[in-house]
C-alpha cells in the first residue's frame, strides 16, 4: 500500500479525454506549489470514445511520448493521478440520519443501490462525510463518486502497459473543483464551467463540496464549426476567430453579426406550447394544462411575478425568500438561505418537515388537481410516459444484461450501445465512424412518437420481447 505522506513518494498528474492528453507535474516550493513539468498530445478521432477506450495500442504509444515529451523538468517518476472523463460517472451528495463512523460504510452500500443504476460488483466508489454548516448537525451530509469498473479497468491496464504507476483515479468534476476552489471551500455558491473539445461540463459548488454537475452539448469543437457554418469560411479560420475573438455574447467577423448563442427561454417555451397544441386527441384535463402553461407565459413576459406566487414554485419561493431575507436580514448566499432552501424542497407531506407543506396547509398553494388525485399519484404513476420510464429503470436493476444494452436515458427514451457505430452519450456531441455529430432520436422510447402523454410503448414492448424479458417478472 502506498505511503501517500511519504515525500521520496512523488507523482504528476494525467488528465485523459477523447482528443487530448494533458501531462502537469507540481513541486512544493516554500508554502506554494510550482509548475515544473507540462505536456499536451492531441489524440486522434477514434482511440477514445464517449470515454470509452477503443485502440490500446495506439493510446499506449501517445502515452509514452507525452510523459517523453514534457516541457520542463523531464518526469523521474513513474507515480501519477489520473483524472478520468465524465462521461460515465456518478457524482451524488446524499443525507444519512446520525450515527457512528463505522456505521457509515454500510449505510453507503444502500444509498449507492438506491442513487446509481449499477450493483455494487459493478463499480468502484468513494465517499467522504461533509462539513457543511456549523449549527446544521441533525443528520451527516456525505458525497459519494462512482466509476464503472468496466470503464476504469481498460485505463488502469493501459496505463500499466505504458509502465505508469496509477496512485489514484479522479472523477474530472470533482478535479475541476479541487483545482479552481481556493483551499476546497467557499462562502458563496459557484457555477463552474468547462469547455472542452467535445462537450461543456457544468458543476455548481457550495461550502465545500460538489452538489450537481452536468454536460452540454456546446464544445469548442461545435463553436468553431457555427462559427464556419454562418460566416462560410474553413474550420481553421474559424477557430483562429474563437481564439481572438473568445466568447463575446455579440462579435463581429467580416460584417456578420453571430449572435448565435442566445435562446430567449420565453420563445422556447412558446415554441414547445404550440408544438404541444397539436397533438391529437387532446383530454380536457391536458387542454386545460396547456391554457394555464399560455397564461403563465404571458405572465411572466409581462414580469407579474407577484400575480403567480403559489402557482409557479421557483416564484412562490423566489416570494418566501425574499420575505423571510427581508425579515431577518439574511442574504441570499448566507447559510439561513440555504437551509431554508432545503426544507422548501423537502418532499416530506407533512408540514412540521416541509416548508411546501406548510405553505400548502395555509392555503396558499394552488393545485390544478384534486388532493385525492395527488395522493393516489404518490403511489401509482400517472398514465404518462414517465410510467414506462420508471418501469424501465427497475428493469435495468432487475437484468443485468439490459443494462450493458444502455448507453444513456433520456427523457424521450432509451439510447442504445451500438458496437462499432455510433454511441450516444448525455446530451452531448457523440463519436460515430462518420464524424461527429448530437444525439437526437432515441431507439427506445418511453411514449408513442407525438403522444407523450401516452404511458404505452409499442417499441419498449418489442425491445423487451427481442431480449427475452418480462416487465411483470
């Protein structure tokens, strides 16, 4: 076992991605660290895919001359972390009630089979207890991350052939985190953002952990080729545009306007209503859902906040908020702030543990269903698409071969593994032999095609049938 306080133990740190290999090595000078050593090695399309690694050989090789090829100090050891991509982790900061250290372990093991479709022999994982707010101690905070091992089996094993000795492997968000928050910890919540090659990581931070991470599918690689698209010049005059120009909400390139990027979220959610009004047959309860989703449009584009408070729930809790930071002279970025956040979202129907309750209880929220109605939903789905999409996720715990089967859930459907063509990954660019390209129509869906409403699905049904399984099994 690795003495890791041992100083004659050193090593650098390797981050891998789909295109690149970045090689960074510190040495401790004084109080601060120094950057001694530095590489970068562009890896060809098609060794890594969706962080899944498809050409050994080569990816060995590109290795080796990296950790040859360095800038700087020449690297003497063999040691090294390695950050691994995001594609297939699993990041969750979970609550567990008091109790004693050793207790904690086991209660990890259920939280894991409850938060992460994967069986523990199926993983690797770690986990530390968090220290979120002094007075906040009725119960422990604890994060966990999860790598599948069938993902980082093949990196260790390459690693190894390129005669590296992996100390430790690092989920990329939480290296993120580790390398831009000073000392580990801030006061205020942080939005960090990542552009990479192929996709845009999302990790908000608070206090002193992770709380959620995301990916986009908005790269460098799908900037510069709108840059291409809009202005009709070559790739490589359009990235030396984004490395000059960077990301201006409004730039201007040989008289173009490129405004590209911004979406007004009033239009986009118009656009989905009146996609949404012509399907067909539409019930009167799905008729009156979509003249009450009109109505709070035009609210809000006329900014009558006030005229929707316990109707639409960020405003009604916008309101609370401001109400009680206004009351007791709390800000939004203060502890107070974040606790109360918490017991607003707490689920709980009872009103001495959920602030939402509460509200409810007081009559000041308003339903567009019965409570009978709201209660039988809590314990049998409604005749939605998300009926068959929850169906399918206790199928994937429940046979393991549907699983390997899965590349990605999405809220349409299920994206399917495809051996030697193209492979989706979570709403973001995909790898495929013909170049690049978004993840759009699912194999699998949830709903029949124009009906989401509808909890039956022809092809769900033929996929189960084709893989010999049974939903009421």
């Amino acid at each position: 076992m690795f003495n890791f306080l041992n100083p004659k133990i050193q090593g650098f740190g390797i981050d891998l991605s789909d295109l690149s290999i970045k090689i960074v090595n510190l040495k401790k000078k004084g109080n601060d660290l120094e950057l001694v050593s530095f590489g970068r090695q562009e890896i060809p399309v098609g060794l890594i895919e969706n962080g899944g690694i498809k050409k050994e050989g080569e990816l060995i090789e590109i290795i080796k001359k990296s950790v040859k090829e360095v800038k700087g100090e020449t690297l003497k050891t063999k040691y090294c972390v390695v950050s691994l991509p995001e594609t297939e982790s699993f990041v969750r900061l979970v609550s567990l009630p008091l109790m004693k250290k050793e207790e904690v372990a086991e209660a990890i093991k259920w939280e894991i089979e409850a938060n992460i479709p994967l069986g523990l022999p199926e993983i690797y994982y770690d986990w530390r207890v968090v220290d979120l707010a002094a007075g906040h101690q009725d119960h422990l905070d604890v994060l966990i991350g999860v790598l599948p091992k069938k993902t980082v089996d093949p990196y260790l094993n390459v690693l190894k052939k390129a005669n590296l000795k992996p100390l430790a492997f690092e989920i990329e968000s939480l290296a993120i985190a580790r390398a831009l928050v000073p000392n580990g910890c801030c006061e205020k919540t942080l939005l960090l953002i990542d552009i990479g090659a192929k996709k845009t990581s999302l990790v908000i931070f608070s206090g002193q952990t992770v709380y959620f991470t995301a990916s986009l599918p908005i790269s460098n690689s799908s900037i510069i080729a709108t840059l291409s698209e809009k202005i009709k010049i070559d790739v490589a005059k359009a990235k030396q545009i984004k490395i000059e120009q960077g990301l201006d909400y409004k730039i201007k390139c040989f008289g173009h306007d490129l405004d590209f990027a911004y979406v007004d979220i009033w239009d986009y959610n118009r656009l989905f209503l009146d996609y949404a009004k012509q399907l067909n047959p539409l019930s009167d309860m799905e008729k009156m859902a979509l003249e009450e989703w009109a109505r709070v449009l035009e609210l809000l584009k006329a900014k009558a906040l006030d005229e929707l408070v316990g109707e639409l729930d960020w405003v009604t809790k916008r309101f609370w908020l401001k109400t009680e930071m206004k009351q007791f002279g709390f800000g939004i970025d203060s502890v107070q702030a974040y606790v109360l956040c918490r017991e607003y979202h707490n689920i709980s129907p009872s009103p001495q543990k959920s602030l939402f309750a509460l509200l409810d209880e007081e009559g000041l929220i308003r339903h567009l269903v019965s409570r009978e109605e709201i209660e039988r939903a809590r314990f049998l789905a409604p005749a939605t698409r998300a009926r068959s999409r929850g169906e399918f996720v206790q199928m994937c715990r429940r046979y393991p071969e549907l699983r390997e089967r899965v590349q990605n859930i999405t809220w349409e459907g299920v994206c399917l593994r495809k051996p030697g063509v193209a492979r989706y990954a979570e709403g973001e660019l995909i790898a495929a032999e013909t170049g690049y390209y978004p993840s759009q129509n699912p194999d699998v869906r949830f709903g029949e095609i124009g009906d989401p409403f509808s909890p039956q699905s022809s092809s769900l049904e033929k996929f189960y049938k084709d893989m010999g399984l049974s939903p009421a099994a």
